[in-house]
C-alpha cells in the first residue's frame, strides 16, 4: 500500500477548507440580536462514527490523518476546544 502524502494533505486541506468556509457563512447575515458572545475555538477534533479521535488540531499541532481512497466515505462528527483543550 502506496501513501501518496500530496494527495493526502490536499484531501485534507480540502475538506478543512470546505469546514473553514461554512464556518465563516454560518456567522454572516444573521438577524438576531448579539447579546451573546461568540466563543473562540483555539482547535478542533475529528472522530469517527465509533468515537474515536481520527484527527486533532490545537493551538497550530496537528495529530493524526484522515486517509480515503476513491469511492470511500467516512462519517466524522467536530468538536471544538477552548483554550484550554477541553471541549466548548
């Protein structure tokens, strides 16, 4: 089994600029009003549908790689880390 890391990073980078763009759409044109803070994540993970980490980014280091091969899916929930490292 070949790992062709430039494909691999640019999936990666793909899908957290995919993740990056609905982020930033979800907080524009709102029409509440912004009585509320807005929370910044200092990281994210990523785990599979059985719970476990696939993926974690914090504070700019990075663990672990998500790996799929043509016609592959893979079902990922997010959760967000304060700065402390814990989940928001």
């Amino acid at each position: 089994m070949t790992i062709d890391f430039e494909k691999s990073s640019r999936s990666l980078v793909s899908i957290f600029g995919i993740f990056l763009a609905l982020f930033i759409v979800s907080c524009e044109d709102d029409d509440h009003a912004h009585e509320e803070e807005h929370t910044d994540a200092e990281g994210f993970i990523l785990e599979s549908s059985s719970e476990t980490e696939v993926y974690r980014e914090f504070k700019g280091t990075k663990t672990g790689s998500i790996i799929l091969n043509a016609g592959e899916t893979l079902e990922l929930s997010v959760h967000f880390l304060g700065d402390d490292g814990k989940e928001l």
